[in-house]
C-alpha cells in the first residue's frame, strides 16, 4: 500500500508518517507539491502511483482568510479538486482531512456526519467546498473532520499558551467555545488503523469524525495544560465578542464520532488523558 501524505510536514501530516512505519508512505512538503499550483497535481501525483492518498495539508490561516478568502479558497478548494481528480485518474483512494468549523455551532448536542454544515467564516467556508469538490470529483474518499488539532512542534495551541505562560505569567482564553481538543497523534494511529480498511472496502467511504473523547472551552483546556505541565500563570476567561477576532468561530463544535463506531473502530481517549499523554511525551 502506498500512501501518499499530501502537506507531510504540518502537525498531523508528521504524526502519520510516524503512525505508518511499515507502509510505502511518501511525505510531500508544501515545496514538493505545492496545492495552489492546480495543474502541477495530477503530473505529481501519477508519477508516485500511490493506492492511497492522505491530504492533510491546508490554508489554515482562518482570521487571514476573512481579509482575503482567496489563498484559503485555492489551496481548500480548488487544489483539493485537483487532487480529487488525480486520485479519480489514477483510482488511488482519497482520505480528505476537514474541520468541525464547518458547523455553525448552533447546536445543543454533538454534530453526527449527518448533520448539515453551515459553516461561519471564509476559511470554514472553503474548507467546506473542500469537502463538496472531493464528493464530486473522487469516486472513492473519505472526508476525515478533526477539530482543535495540536502536536509538539511549537505551532499548536498547547504549545503556544505553554510559552505565553512562561513569558508573560498572565494569558486571555476564550470560555464560549467548546470543542474536542485532539492530539494529532491520536488521530494518526485512528488513521492507521482505518485505512487499510477503507482500501479494502471493508470500511465505508464517505464522512468520518475522529476526535478525542469530551468536551471542553479553550479556557478550561488552557487551564488544564498549564496544571498539568506545572506551570503557573494567572489566566481570564474571556467571551469571544471581548477577543474579537476577525473569523467567527462556533460557540460549540463537539463532533459525535459516530461512524467510526458504526465501523467497530475503538474511540479515541479522552482529551484529558490525550494531554496528559502529550505533555509526558
Ligand atoms: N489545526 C487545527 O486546529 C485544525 C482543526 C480542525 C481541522 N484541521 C484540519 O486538519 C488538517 C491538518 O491540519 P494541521 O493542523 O496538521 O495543519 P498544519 O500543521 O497547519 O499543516 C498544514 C500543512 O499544509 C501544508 N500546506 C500549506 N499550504 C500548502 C499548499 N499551498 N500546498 C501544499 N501544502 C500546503 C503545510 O506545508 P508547509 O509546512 O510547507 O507550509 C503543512 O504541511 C487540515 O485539513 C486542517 O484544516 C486542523
């Protein structure tokens, strides 16, 4: 089984090479496929013949994205469509990573695959189209939604309040979001396991959502990861109208992990044993 992981050095993109030590995997960096440069895709990717393709690559700049939707729709979008095409060219399956922002947020209970999308902002918006062109355009797919990813690296969250903590004592987190913070990791061995599966069509294609277990604000995850690494910081809880970012973003995208159970996959741990587990490693 090749596997060809398409934005190979972001969080999870590295996570999975990692999680996928015996197969024929080929990491592809941003400067070695570069997905805003459409016609360079399916070239690319005929030459590396994989059986599998895993994009995790992505514009995730979402407050850039509300100034300027163009980057966010070109690399979410329309590279996307490319590399559906090429993998309906070369009949490689598509395993497509999306976001919980594709939710409004709205809800009073978890979001199930079923659910409709609505999404908020431009880059959710294009991440959103992302997903439609790869229902499209790939004849065999899966559409992965994570949410609140972080992975050791220094660009996630855990990272970043981990260092604002050290150097200023003092940090400003938003309580009116909710969500499933999740280890990349976790994620990459969920992947690992599934996609031998879905090669073999002994799992369905179609949507998935693969998060840790829970639920929380990024103030009480904030809270959490400096309690558990030992740092200490006064932190305020802030609303996110006080923050004022440019993106709107859901006030409660807890994604319910239904049809990774329907597959009789296990459940990701919790996202409080997933930290613990992280801030140990
Ligand atoms: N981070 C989150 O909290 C979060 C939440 C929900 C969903 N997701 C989704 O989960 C997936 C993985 O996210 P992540 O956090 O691992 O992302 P990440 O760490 O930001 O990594 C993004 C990857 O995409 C690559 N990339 C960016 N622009 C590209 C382009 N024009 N062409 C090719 N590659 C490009 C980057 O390459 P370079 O390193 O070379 O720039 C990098 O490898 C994405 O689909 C994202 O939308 C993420």
């Amino acid at each position: 089984m090749r596997v060809v992981v398409v934005g190979g050095t972001g969080q999870l993109g590295r996570e999975l090479v990692r999680a996928l030590p015996g197969a024929d995997t080929v990491a592809l960096s941003r400067a070695q496929l570069d997905l805003s440069n459409a016609p360079a895709v399916a070239p690319r990717l005929a030459a590396l013949a994989p059986s599998v393709v895993v994009n995790a690559a992505a514009d995730n700049r979402v407050d850039a994205a509300e100034h300027d939707p163009a980057p966010a729709l070109a690399v979410n979008a329309l590279g996307v469509a490319a590399l559906a095409e090429a993998c309906r060219a070369t009949d490689a399956l598509l395993v497509h990573m999306s976001t919980d922002y594709v939710f409004d947020g709205r809800a009073a209970r978890s979001y199930t695959e079923d659910d409709p999308p609505n999404p908020l902002g431009a880059y959710a918006r294009s991440k959103l189209e992302g997903e439609r062109l790869v229902q499209a355009l790939a004849p065999r797919h899966a559409v992965v939604r994570v949410a609140g990813l972080y992975a050791a690296g220094g660009s996630g969250f855990v990272d970043r309040v981990l260092a604002r903590a050290r150097a200023s004592r003092r940090l400003r987190v938003v309580h009116d979001q909710v969500t499933a913070p999740t280890w990349a990791r976790d994620v990459a061995t969920a992947l690992a396991r599934l996609l031998p599966r879905l090669v073999a069509g002994d799992a369905p294609g179609g949507i998935y959502h693969m998060t840790n277990a829970g639920a929380c604000s990024w103030y009480e995850f904030a809270c959490t990861a400096l309690a558990l690494a030992g740092v200490d910081a006064e932190i305020e809880p802030i609303t996110s109208a006080e923050l004022a970012a440019p993106a709107p973003r859901p006030a409660y995208s807890v994604l319910a992990n239904t049809r990774l159970a329907a597959s009789g996959e296990p459940p990701l741990r919790s996202w409080r044993d997933a930290l613990a587990a992280y801030l140990a490693d």
